[in-house]
C-alpha cells in the first residue's frame, strides 16, 4: 500500500511570497525520509502540499507537480479531499478532537465522514489502529474516556492511530516529538520504525540525531537570507548526508557550523 | 553553606531583597480598594433592581395570575393576570429566536470559515450598523415592511417576531463569531488532514466544539430580546384576551403589559367600594415584571445547563 512520490519543479507560494523554490526529489515507498533544515526554510510548507494541505491556507498555492505513483497530485481532475485520505498526517502538537473519546479519536476518519460502520467492524479499527500506534495497552480500559486527558506523548500517538485508521499510502510526520520528553520520543521513533514496513513515511524534524536514528534517506534544506525562498540543499542516503555530504552548507548545518 | 547553618544569611543581599518598593505598595493597596469599589457600584444596582421588584411584585404573583388574562377585567377588580402576555413573550421570542439563529449562525460561520476579502469586511460592518439599530427602528421597520405587503394597520405576533430579529441578529453573529474563532486552527487541519471535506469540518468538528459557547450566546441574545417593548408596541399592539395565533390578530407581551398597566395609574375607586384596589395596576405591573425577570433567569439556566452538558470534557 506504500507508494514513491516525484516532486518536479515544484515551487510553494503564499500569495506572492515564494516560500519554496525548484525542488525536485523522489520518496522511496516503505522507507522513511527526513527533511531537515533552519526554522523558517520550508521543510514544513513542503511537507504540506504532499497532502495538499498547504492550500488550506488562503492564497496558498503551488506550481510544478508532485506525483504519487505516476499520478500528478495537483491534477486539475484531482479532488484535495481525496488526497489528504491517502495521504495522512500527523502534527507538531499532538491534537486529538476534545470532544471525542479516545476510541472516536480512532474512528474519526471514518466518522466525520459520514461513514457507516458496523460495531464490530469499528472495534476491530479501533484495536488495530491502537496497536499500530503502540497505545492499545495503555487505553484498552479507558477507550470511552476523553482523548485530552492522555499524556502529550499518548496523544501524539492516538494522532498516529487516527492518521493510520483511514489507511493512507503515506504517512506525513511535522516535527511529531518536538513537543514530547525523551521517554515519548523514544516510543514514536520506535513506531516509526515498525511503520516503514507499510507506509511510505516523511518526517520533518529539528532534532538531527532523530534524523540520523530513524531515517533511510535524508533531505537537506537551506535558505539563503530571510525574504528569500527556501531551497532544497540535497537528498541522499541519511549513512552519507551525516558522514560525507556532498554540499559543504549540509556539513556545516549537520556539525553545528553555521550562520 | 546552607541557610541553617547562616540564619542571617548575607546580609548585603538580604538587603536588597527586603527593600520594600513603597509607591508599588501604595499603588496595589489604591487600584486594589478602586476594582473593589467599582464592583460594589455594578452589584448595587442590580440588587436594588432585584430587590424592588421582589418586594413590589411578590403579593400578586401567583397561581391565579400566571393563568388567567385581563379579559373582562375592568377598573379596580382584584382580578386579571398575564397569562396571554406570557404565551405572546413565549411565541415571540421563541418565533424570532427561529428567524434569528439560523440567519445569524450561518453568517458567523460564513465571517469565519469561507469569508475573505471585500465581502467578508462588507458583511462585518454592516453587521456592526445593525447592532447599532435603536429597537423602536428596528420596530417601525417590521411594521411597514408587512404594511408594504398586507396592507396599513396590520398587527400579529409574526411582525414583532421579525422586528425583534433585526435587533437580535447582529448579537448572534457577534457572540458566534467569536466563538466559532476560539476553536483551535489545529483541529481544522487535524480534520481535514484526514480527508474530511470543509463543510463536514464546519459541521462535526468546529460546530461541535463551540456548540456549548454558541449556546451561551444565542441564550444571551433571547436575554437581550425578550424585554423588548417600544418595537412591540408598535407591531404587535396590545390586548386583553389570550392569542395562540402568531398570524393573525394583536397578542400581548409581558413588557408592553407592564407598560400598559403602569401608564394607567391609579384607580380612582369610589369611597367606602372594598372590592377596588387603587394600586392594582401597579401591583400587575410589578408582578408581571417579576414574571420576565424569572423567566430570563431560567433561560440563563437552562444555557448553562446545555453548557455544562456540551462543554469539551478534558479529563474524565
């Protein structure tokens, strides 16, 4: 179900302002790929025309073409709505719905769709989901309690079994342990690693070790002055962009040498 | 070195964190019996408003007043009551709550959810002018707005109904944009990064969350309505009999009948008649006024209570 993404000359925009510039890369299916990069050079606003996200945004736009399968997301045929179900996403700040339980967190997806589901069939999504996202032990006696009162490391989580409960073909992660303690952000990455063997996985992260320890290849973005867009460095396996970068911006950035 | 041992401590640095900053002191202890002051002078009022009115409306308030209209009753009778003006407040009210929350919901959701640009700023201001719409305006247009289309003179509940609501929209609208604006941007994008369209975004998640401050705001709005009098006069009239018909004919309202009973004075009884009570209009008054007050604290209530039940639970 996992499925590779081309990005071809895609340039970002809000209104006028070009946020990103010329990027051109390709996301291996059942791997995980890291962007990392400066705040503020568009590793996020990136992230989010993978799903289409970004032009939720008013006067967000794009230019260029992000392929999943061959397939140009940005196709004049292509409903945004329809892209967002394959493409899922998760957060920086964990943000469960307050009014629902944990287990309609799960469904929601499903739910605020309008979709009919039996009892069984949803108990069986609820479970499923909730083991995938390493949570099912904690919440199994609690499902019809409020998502808000988990931990944030349980929330961020519950994101994650909310995001694979609509069964995307990829799963976009912003910067998900940023708002977490080390003991949480050990439990994502370690689910991050089991979820490469069924989704194709984009992190955006600040922290370089996360990076290093979760991620098959490695992107490098870099902007040159504030006012200017951001621009994708390289792209390569993360073994080489941490050991031997070809750009002398990335070794800078990677050992601390910058600005 | 630990304090135990050094119950003096450094005494320099002792100092300099005793000094005493006396003009702060001074300051806190004046804006402190200010804020205090400035309270005592809001509540004073209400209660004496509360007071007043308990003490003057409680000896006609009862059974057989709140059941029986004022048909039939004529000078000093100890007799008569607000049965019909409570059906017409209640009809009225409740008629232009129905015109109101819709129109007013949906233009909230429209400022805050689609609106952009020159439109949106359009409706915004003339949403601000409407709330500045003196009621007996918002009144002299209901009437001839039916004049226009049934004809001069015509008066029924509706036409106040409508009147009421052109003072009760822009309060809508006001209270549920702000609400709608409190729900977090995050669960939007939560939802809609599941593959959700914008309008079931609109509906089960962002209606839903602020659904309880929505309520607070349509209940503060029937509040601000249901007192209403110079709009009502004018359209919906005046009359002794109880009207069930929102579309035809004169209805009383408990506002107008406080006017209407007070504005007739004191009953010049004849001498020696022990059935004629002087002061009965202005004890139906005072009792009728007590009546509204009561009914808007159990709508407050009642807002609160559908607050609690829909409020986002946090832990449970």
């Amino acid at each position: 179900m996992a499925q590779r993404i081309d990005v071809k000359d895609l340039n970002i925009f809000y209104g006028d302002f070009r946020a990103v510039a010329d990027v051109e890369m390709a996301v291996e299916p059942r791997s995980v790929t890291a962007f990392i990069g400066p705040s503020g050079c568009g590793k996020s606003t990136f992230l989010r025309t993978l799903n289409r996200m970004h032009e939720v945004i008013p006067g967000a736009h794009v230019q260029g073409s992000v392929a999943m399968d061959g397939v140009d997301l940005y196709g004049s045929d292509i409903d945004p709505v329809a892209v967002r179900r394959q493409v899922g996403m998760v957060f920086q700040r964990p943000n469960p719905f307050p009014t629902m339980s944990i287990a309609e967190n799960v469904l929601a997806g499903i739910k605020l769709n309008n979709k009919r589901i039996s009892k069984g069939d949803a108990q069986d999504v609820v479970e499923a989901s909730l083991r995938g996202a390493n949570l099912w032990n904690e919440v199994k006696d609690r499902l019809n309690r409020p998502g808000s009162g988990l931990s944030g490391g349980q929330q961020q989580r519950l994101c994650i079994a909310r995001a694979i409960a609509v069964k995307p073909q990829v799963l976009l992660m912003d910067e998900p342990c940023s708002a977490l303690d080390p003991i949480s952000t050990l439990a994502i990455e370690d689910l991050i690693a089991e979820l490469k063997s069924d989704y194709t996985i984009v992190i955006v992260t600040h922290n370089m070790q996360q990076a290093a320890r979760v991620s098959d290849r490695t992107a490098f973005f870099n902007l040159a002055a504030t006012g200017e867009p951001g621009r994708l460095v390289e792209i390569d396996d993360t073994a080489t962009i941490f050991s031997s970068p070809r750009v002398q911006a990335t070794e800078d950035y990677i050992s601390g040498r910058f600005g | 070195m630990t304090a135990t041992t050094l119950p003096e401590g450094n005494p320099e640095l002792r100092a300099l964190l005793r000094q005493v900053d006396k003009g702060r002191h001074r300051k806190d202890r004046v804006m402190k019996g200010l804020i205090y002051a400035a309270f005592v002078v809001a509540m004073l009022p209400l209660i004496s408003v509360s007071w007043t009115v308990i003490v003057n409306g409680i000896e006609r308030f009862n059974a057989y007043f709140l059941t029986h209209s004022m048909r039939g009753v004529f000078g000093g009778m100890d007799a008569g009551g607000i049965y019909h003006a409570i059906i017409g407040t209640l009809e009225i009210t409740l008629a232009a709550t129905l015109i109101s929350v819709p129109i007013g919901l949906l233009t909230a959701i429209y400022l805050v959810e689609y609106g952009r640009g020159s439109l949106a700023r359009a409706v915004t201001f003339f949403v601000d002018v409407m709330t500045g719409i003196p009621s007996i305006v918002a009144g002299l247009f209901a009437y001839a707005l039916f004049a226009v289309l049934l004809g001069p003179g015509v008066r029924m509940g509706i036409v106040g109904a409508v009147a009421l609501s052109v003072l009760m929209i822009p309060v809508v609208v006001r209270s549920c944009e702000e609400m709608l604006r409190l729900v977090p941007n995050e669960l939007r994008e939560a939802a809609l990064a599941l593959g959700v369209p914008r309008w079931l975004v609109v509906i089960k998640v962002v209606l839903r969350t602020s659904i309880a401050g929505i309520g607070t705001g349509i209940t503060l709005a029937i509040a601000r309505i249901i007192g209403e009098t110079a709009p009502l006069l004018i359209t919906v009239g005046v009359i002794d009999s109880i009207n069930f018909n929102l579309f035809e004919g004169r209805m009383m309202t408990l506002p107008v009948y406080v006017y209407r009973q007070y504005s007739q004075g004191l009953v010049p009884c004849t001498p020696g008649d022990l059935a004629c009570i002087p002061t009965i209009n202005y004890d139906r008054a005072w009792a009728a006024a007590l009546t509204l007050i009561l009914i808007v604290m159990l709508l407050n209530l009642v807002g609160r209570l559908i607050t609690r039940f829909f409020a986002p639970k946090n832990l449970g």
